[in-house]
C-alpha cells in the first residue's frame, strides 16, 4: 500500500502521521510524536533563545550544535519508520510538511537581537530538520504553507477522530493532510 508521512514540527518535538489513501479516502496508519531535540543537550529545544545570552562565536556554534543534533534525531526517527513501513509491505511515497509564512530570516546577528526573530527561527529550524531528514531517506517532500491548508479538507479529515479516537489534534490533523498531498 502506497502510504506517505505527514509532519507539523514545534519547539523540539513534531507530530508524526502515517497515512495511505486520499482525502476524500484516508487512512491514517499510525499517530505520533517524535523528539527532535536532545533532552540532554541544554538549549536544545530553543537554541535561538539559549543563543541570546551568548558572545556571538558561541551563539553560532551552539545553533550549529543544535541543528547537527536534531538532524540526527529526525533521520533517526524518520529511517525507524520508513524500515518499519517497509516490513509491513507498505511503499511510503512521500513526505509532507507543514510549513509557517515562508519568510526570509535576516543573519544569525540580527536574529539574536530581535525576541520575536528567535521563535521564528526556532521553528524555521525544526521544520528544516524534518525536511532535510526525509530528503537524506530518499523521499520527495512537499512543503505545505499552514496558511494555505484548504479549508474543505480540515474538516473532512476531522471528522476521522470520531472514527480512530483519541488523540486527534491539530497537529495531526494539518499533518495529515500534508502527508495525504504527497499521495
């Protein structure tokens, strides 16, 4: 069965969907969330903020260190299920992800000076990672602008919480729909 994942990313975790089918047909195989920050690794989950409080050469080498750790975790996470889809017979086609406005982010320099800058990074960032560890697995990814998530579709693919229970989020939700894009 042809199946593709979907993913909407926060601060140091992401939401993962496994889905097979359309819109109008889905089938959602599994729901989770995936670490992508290293617990362990102080700043980790906002590198940008910890950054803040930095001489300039330390900031830029603790966003590098926080980029290199949550790629590893994303492939990591990300080669764990293509295997595990795989073995079960399943072809995974594809990735979608859930992407913010799209706007160019200024140098590392003017992001650390600006609050606001820091969380837009951050989630540039996470969001990144998904990307760059699915194209590492092979798999075409398709960004998806949230804002641009049709509206018709939301509510179709809400309406399968009643059928596949709890949790059933948002997140999982926009993930699906993503993932379903790429099928």
């Amino acid at each position: 069965m042809r199946t593709a994942l979907g993913f909407r990313a926060h601060s140091g975790w992401a939401a993962l969907v496994e889905v097979a089918g359309t819109i109008d047909a889905p089938r959602v195989l599994e729901r989770r969330k995936i670490v992508i920050a290293d617990p362990r690794m102080p700043g980790s989950k906002q590198p940008y903020h910890a950054a803040a409080e930095l001489s300039f050469p330390r900031a830029e080498a603790l966003v590098r260190r926080a980029i290199e750790s949550s790629r590893a975790l994303a492939l990591e996470a990300l080669s764990s299920t293509i295997k595990t889809l795989r073995s079960q017979g399943h072809e995974v086609a594809g990735c979608g992800v859930v992407l913010g406005s799209g706007k160019a982010l200024p140098g590392l320099e003017k992001i650390l000076a600006s609050h606001p800058l820091l969380h837009t990074a951050e989630g540039e960032m996470f969001r990144d990672v998904l990307v760059w560890a699915a194209k590492e697995c092979r798999l075409p990814v398709i960004g998806v602008r949230e804002k641009s998530l049709d509206p018709a579709s939301l509510e179709r693919i809400g309406l399968l919480g009643k059928l596949i229970g709890p949790p059933w989020t948002q997140d999982q939700k926009y993930a699906t729909v993503a993932a379903l894009m790429t099928l």
